[in-house]
C-alpha cells in the first residue's frame, strides 16, 4: 500500500506533473524495498490478520475485464446507453480540446502528448467494454462517486488556501514549521479516503510546502484502498499505517534535513 497514493495521483500529475512523476517514482521503489522488507521482518507473524475475505461478491455472469465481451463492439453505439454516450462525448471533447491547443498546454511537449495518449486509452476503453463494465465500474464508481468528490475537495482546499493566503502570510510560518507540517502530513494520512490529502498538492503547488512534506504524506496515504482492510481487520489496518508513518517520517525527514 506504500506506493499508492489514491485520487490525488491525478491531481498531481495536472498541477505539478514532473514532481508528481519523481514521487510516484520515489513511491515505486520505496514499496519494493518497504514491501520485501517488512514481508522479512514480520510477515510470517502478520499473515493472520491478512487471511482472504471469504465475502467478495463477483459476478459470474459479466466478464470482469477491460476486454470486450462477444458482442462487436460497435453494437454497443447502436444502442447506445446516456452513460456510454456521455463519457463517449465528453472524451472525445477533451480530446479534441488538447489536441487543438484549446484546453492544456499550448506547446506539443511531453506533457501533451502523456494526456492525449492517456485520454485516448480511455476513449477507446469507453468505445469498447462491456455495458456492465461501463455502467457498474466506469460511470457509477468512477463518475457518480469520485469525481465529484475530487472535484469538491479540489475546489473547497483552493478556495480556503486563497482566503488564507489572502488574509495571512502563512510562508513563513510553514517554512519554520515544517516539521509539525511533516508531521501533520503523516497523521492525515491515515485517514482511508480521498479528499482531505489534496490540502498538501495545493499547498506544494503553491510554493508553500516542501517537496518533503508531499511525499510524505504520499507514502501514508492510499485513497480509499485501504477500506476493505478496515473492514476485515482494523488491527492489520494500524500496523499498515503505523510502518507506512516510520517510513514517511524517516524518509522525510531525512529530505528536511538536506534541504527538501
């Protein structure tokens, strides 16, 4: 779970895509080591509390892939449903937007040509999958449950950092207390959703937080994964949580004190 870092993974990549690129990195290779480690020290002791869930609901009926069932897939648009059609539209949209140069960045960069491949990875994931695919995972988890709590939580934490920032100068009182802020940034960390995390993106895209800081919080933080091991064991849960705090904690303090 170290190396997940939930819905702000998107959020990062559009505010401060090259940073964000270096933390899923830093991410990446701080699970492998974090990950074999920890299975080492204590993994024999802790498989107990990791015991598969004997309650996992599938569904044998639908194919549970991003591959199209035996219907062409343009049989799908000859009846095509509100959420097929709408995710279709607003893609191609999108896509069209970027690639004129009306929406993104106005130079065909790195960065450009990333959120054309990747919108257009999703357009044809939208053009081809299955309706049960598309309405249960795409259009009901996906768009009816995260989007609009990113969008609400991107807009609440802007909205609160221009009136503070407005109102107060708070860059010094963060760069002299970044170590209560490291800390702060573990704690929130431990909550199991999206949202509240999106505080520190804002904060370190505005200048006002170190590098440091968003990492670790990065590193503590999984989105909404951790839900279902709250719900099987709350104390597999903590002990998750309290190696993911020692290794932000070391980690970014280690950053502090050279400088970032």
């Amino acid at each position: 779970m170290l190396a997940t870092a939930g819905d702000e993974s998107f959020v990062m990549f559009a505010m401060v895509p090259q940073q964000a690129l270096l933390i899923h990195g830093a991410l990446l290779l701080l699970g492998i080591v974090a990950g074999v480690t920890t299975d080492l020290v204590i993994g024999r002791r802790f498989d107990q509390y990791l015991m598969a869930c004997q309650g996992l609901t599938l569904h044998p009926d639908h194919h549970e892939t991003l591959v199209t069932d035996t219907t062409p897939w343009w049989q799908h648009w000859r009846h095509c449903s509100m959420s097929r059609g709408v995710l279709g539209v607003g893609l191609l949209a999108l896509l069209m937007g970027i690639i004129t140069g009306e929406i993104g960045p106005p130079e065909w960069n790195w960065l450009r040509v990333t959120i054309v491949l990747t919108i257009g990875i999703a357009l044809g994931i939208v053009m081809t999958v299955s309706d049960h695919f598309l309405e249960e995972h795409l259009w009901r988890h996906v768009v009816i449950q995260h989007i609009p709590r990113v969008f609400a939580w991107t807009l609440g934490s802007l909205v609160l950092l221009h009136l503070v920032t407005t109102h107060l100068d708070v860059a010094p009182l963060l760069r002299h207390g970044v170590w209560v802020m490291l800390s702060i940034a573990c704690l929130v960390g431990v909550i199991p959703e999206s949202g509240p995390h999106l505080v520190f993106v804002t904060l370190f895209a505005q200048g006002l937080i170190p590098l440091s800081v968003l990492l670790a919080n990065s590193i503590v933080q999984d989105g909404h994964g951790m839900l279902p091991l709250l719900a099987h064991s709350r104390r597999a849960f903590l002990v998750v949580k309290a190696i993911n705090i020692l290794i932000a904690m070391l980690v970014g303090g280690i950053m502090i004190l050279g400088g970032r």
